[in-house]
C-alpha cells in the first residue's frame, strides 16, 4: 500500500514540475498560476520527505 501511493506521489510530482515548467515559459515565472503551480508541487514533495522519513524510522 504505501509503495504504490510512493509511486502515485512520484508520478504526480513529475507531472506537477512539467506543468509548472509549461507555465513559467508560457506565462512567465511571476503570474500567480506559476505561483500556484509551485506551491502545489511543494505540498506534494513534503508529502513525499513525511512518507519517506516513516519509512526509514520503521525500518
């Protein structure tokens, strides 16, 4: 279980970079969309850092 939301964790965070690289060239590195965009990715790599930290406390 925690393997596969490792893996959807990983597969969305590529997404998110891609799509907040496709903004930032588009719109520009400052427009609040990029902003967003960023933000979100960040939520999702801590997500990542928490579940790979318990990991390795468990382990």
């Amino acid at each position: 279980m925690i393997l596969k939301n490792v893996i959807d964790l990983r597969k969305n965070i590529k997404e998110h970079r891609q799509n907040m690289y496709e903004l930032a060239n588009y719109k520009g590195a400052a427009h609040p969309d990029v902003i967003k965009a960023s933000q979100q990715l960040d939520k999702e790599i801590v997500r990542l850092q928490k579940i790979i930290q318990e990991i390795r406390f468990f382990s």
